[in-house]
C-alpha cells in the first residue's frame, strides 16, 4: 500500500499564540517585535519547564544522594542531552553550559591562550564580528604578545575569502568566525573557512549566537573545533549557553574557573579536576537555565529548523522589497546568502531617529553599532536601524514596520 505524508503546514498565529508576551502592547498599540536578534521571546512551554522545575524538581545537581538532588540532576543533564542533539555532537562530554556566547568565547580565548599562544603567534578574526567574538581575542593576544590579524569585508557584506587565504600561516594558532552577521545577516561559508584552517592544522572557533536560532548545526559534518551560542536568541532563557568543543581540545585546555563541581580531588598542595564536561563547570550552575534551555532547543526541532528557515526566508525577501520601494533607504548587507536580519539607514537620518518613531508605533527594531564597531568603521556609518524576524514574526509585521519607517521618512528626511 501506498502511503502519502503530507507536508507539515506551518501555521505562524498558532506558534504566536504560544508566545504570550507577543499579545502585549507597547506605547498603547500592539507590539510588533522585530528585534529578535538581540534576543527572542519565550515560547510557553520554555515558561512552564522552568516554573515546574521550581515548584517541583529544584535542589542542587551532582551533589546530594537524596531523591529530589537527583532528579534536579536529571532535568540538568536532560538539557544537555538536547543540546547534543541539537549539535550533532559526538558526545555529551563536549557539551558544556556557559552564560551565553560571550562567555563561551572568553573561556576558549583565556585556556587556550594560556596553553598555546606566544609571543609572535596570530589569531585571525573577520572584519564582521560582535566585539564579543573580538575583545576576548584581543586581551589574550595583548597577554601573550600575539597578534590579531583581520579578515576583511567586501561591500556587500561577505568576507573577503582570498585574504583571508592570505593570513594564514605558520604562526596562526586560531581562526575565531561567525557564523552569521549579528549586523549584516550575511551567513558566513563556515564549512569552507574551516577546511582551509584545517589544511594548515589551524583549530575553529565558531560563534554561533546568530545562526542557532535559524539553521540546522551539525558540528561533526562541520568538523569545527569550537562552537558557541545563547540560549536567549534562540527562544530559551538568559543567562545559559553552550559551548561546543572536540573532547580532544577539552581534555587538552586548563580549567576556565576553579571552585566546587570542577574538581577531583582538592588538597592545599594539588588539586586534579574532574571529567569533562564538568571540568569546565564551576561552582552550581544554572540549572533552571539549562532546563529551559532543553525546552527551548526541542521547541525548535519539533518546529523544524528548515520550516523556520524558509518562513524566515520568505520574511527576509519580502522585507527587502518593501523597504527598498522606499525612497532614500539603503540596506547594509546584501550578500546572497543571509539569515533574517535587515540593516538600513534612512537618508541623513540618525538611527536613533528612527528607532523613536518606530518605538512610539509600538515597533521594537534595534538601533546603533550593534557591538560590532569595526564593521560600522568599514561603512563609514555611525549605526543602522535593525529588523531581525523570527518564527512568529508574520509579513503583516513588515507592513507594520515599513509604513512605520515610511512616516519615519516623511517627518525626518
Ligand atoms: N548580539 C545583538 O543584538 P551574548 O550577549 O553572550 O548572549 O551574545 C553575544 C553575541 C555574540 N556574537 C554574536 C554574533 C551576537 O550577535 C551576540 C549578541 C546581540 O546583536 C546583543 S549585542
């Protein structure tokens, strides 16, 4: 017999009813919430993971022998289990919960430094990076005498590849990327950037905080060596990350803190730390976090990463063509392939200008320098005014924005 699966709908005003702060209003009209790049909102089921695990399953992990220990423990590590899967990483010892990117990039920045860089050595960013994925390579070049070299952007956003084949060399020691632009959307060719960091014995770090909410992340077909993102951008709750490593790279990296849960044995003269993961895991984490966090990734492979991708997909390129039509609009950001996020100024218009009248519309877009510096320098521009869309945004949101931008215009230019 024959039998038909038939395609999964997407229906985006059921998903928004699972999100109940989008039924909010702001300055008195509804909320249109276009800046969820920054970070997103929480879908129900993220809230109720974490109150039932307050009311319910709360004690501290790892530690007690008596029941309610252990199940808090479970729920931990369950949210572990997910993140692997989440990943595709070979192993839950190469899962290890951070407060978010920033500080999954400032624990391999520090360790790494202290094991491998030295005076002369270069670590390589790219000219389109949140300063997160910057200052925390800066600091342990300023340590160690080594220093940063930069892959540049070309005009529409893209990195600039051969330059970047150019850099590398003998004394490169780590290539730090995005994935995708927080600023730009551009969607960097990470899988390429690795192979060639690879063929030079050059480990990977990649910051993932803007490509985990919207694509599917294999890091064992990727090969990558590190991979960072926030639970807050991709639906779950702040304050909890993941950072991806090879075991091979844990085992070999120092501690980041010392403290309790990170230990094997403690005396005044020596202590030995324990197994990964938990080598990386001082002091009693956020269990709470972790637990939403689980909530959070499962929501999104039951939604479908690729259902979420082409809904953003059709936003992005309807976006682009109403705010185009507008007269004396530019868009920052153009490369081919880009994830939902759209940069524009106005003519002449200061970003904060326009961030105002969209704000008192009840439109949330960010504004500004959108922590990457640099990438403003390059364009020569002060900031722009963000729209980043997620699974629940709807074109009816953009229509909202663009007349929004149009009175913008109209008052302003
Ligand atoms: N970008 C934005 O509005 P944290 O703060 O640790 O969760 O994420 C830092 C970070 C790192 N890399 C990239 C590419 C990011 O986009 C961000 C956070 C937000 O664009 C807040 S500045």
């Amino acid at each position: 017999m024959e039998t038909t699966s038939k395609p999964i709908q997407f229906d985006v005003s059921s998903i928004r009813r699972q999100f109940p702060l989008l039924a909010e209003t702001m300055n008195g009209k509804p909320l249109v919430f276009l800046d969820s790049a920054a970070s997103s909102q929480k879908p129900q089921v993220v809230l109720e993971k974490i109150d039932y695990y307050y009311r319910h399953l709360h004690a501290n992990v790892h530690r007690g022998v008596y029941r309610l220990s252990q199940e808090a423990t479970d729920a931990y590590e369950h949210g572990r289990k997910v993140a692997r899967r989440f990943l595709n990483a070979a192993k839950e010892e190469e899962i290890i919960f951070v407060r978010g990117t920033t500080e999954a990039i400032n624990l391999v920045a520090d360790t790494y430094g202290r094991k491998y860089l030295n005076p002369g050595d270069e670590v390589i960013v790219s000219g389109l990076e949140h300063h997160s994925n910057i200052v925390p390579w800066q600091l342990a070049c300023s340590h160690y005498s080594a220093k940063l070299r930069v892959i540049p952007v070309l005009d529409n956003g893209t990195l600039d590849l051969d330059a970047f084949r150019k850099l590398l060399n003998d004394r490169t020691k780590m290539v730090a990327v995005a994935h995708v632009s927080n600023t730009l959307g551009t969607i960097n060719p990470i899988k390429e950037i690795i192979t060639l960091a690879h063929d030079k014995d050059i480990p990977v770090m990649v910051d993932g905080a803007q490509a985990a909410p919207h694509a599917t992340i294999d890091v064992q077909a990727l090969d990558v060596d590190f991979y960072a993102f926030s639970g807050h951008k991709v639906y779950g709750p702040t304050g909890i990350g993941i950072l991806y490593g090879k075991q091979k790279w844990l085992s070999e990296l120092p501690p980041y803190q010392g403290g309790g849960e990170m230990i094997a044995q403690v005396t005044f003269d020596h202590t030995t730390f324990a197994e990964l993961p938990h080598k990386f895991e001082a002091g009693t984490p956020n269990i709470a976090g972790a637990v939403g966090l689980g909530a959070a990734l499962e929501f999104v492979m039951e939604t479908g990463r690729e259902t979420i991708a082409s809904h953003e997909a059709g936003l992005l390129s309807y976006a682009t063509e109403q705010l185009l039509a507008i007269p004396g609009l530019r868009i920052y950001g153009t490369a081919p392939d880009k994830a939902s996020v759209i940069s524009f100024l106005l003519n002449n218009v200061h970003p904060y200008d326009t961030g105002t009248i969209l704000d008192q519309l009840g439109i949330a877009v960010r504004t500004g320098h959108h922590c990457t510096q640099p990438l403003m320098d390059r364009f020569g521009i002060p900031g722009t005014v963000r729209a980043s869309f997620g699974v629940y945004n709807t074109t009816e949101d953009i229509d909202q924005l663009v007349a929004g931008v149009r009175k913008a215009a109209s008052m302003l230019q």
